[in-house]
C-alpha cells in the first residue's frame, strides 16, 4: 500500500473518530476529550471502534513513515 493511501486512511479514521468524539462530548469538550484519553471509549462501544481504526491506520502510516526516514 502506497504512502499516500495510508495517510489518506488515517486521515479518515481520525476525522471520523473525532465526530464520535463530538458527539459524545459535544464541540467543546472533544478535543481535551481526545488528549486526556477520555474520547476512546468503552470495550465494544462505537466510539472505541473508532478508536482502535484510527489507531491501526495511524500506526501503519508512521511506520512506513519512519522507514522512509532511516
């Protein structure tokens, strides 16, 4: 998978976790939500799948990322 495409993946995990995030903690709240890990949600709810997706596409965007840099 191309760098590009993975960006493009986490970008959309992140985007879409942080409507979750909004919608739970109203605009706001989210984005402290977000950093005090308030916002990853409880074992099997939908905010933590959201989670868990952004963190996997995160995760495989920077380690391609750091690959590139070595």
């Amino acid at each position: 998978m191309s760098k590009l495409r993975l960006l493009v993946d986490s970008t959309a995990a992140d985007k879409a976790w942080m409507a979750e995030v909004v919608a739970h903690f109203g605009a706001r709240d989210a984005g402290l939500a977000r950093f005090q890990d308030r916002a990853n949600g409880e074992p099997g709810s939908r905010l933590r799948e959201l989670y868990d997706h952004y963190v996997l596409t995160r995760d495989a965007y920077l380690s391609v990322e750091h690959k590139d840099v070595s």
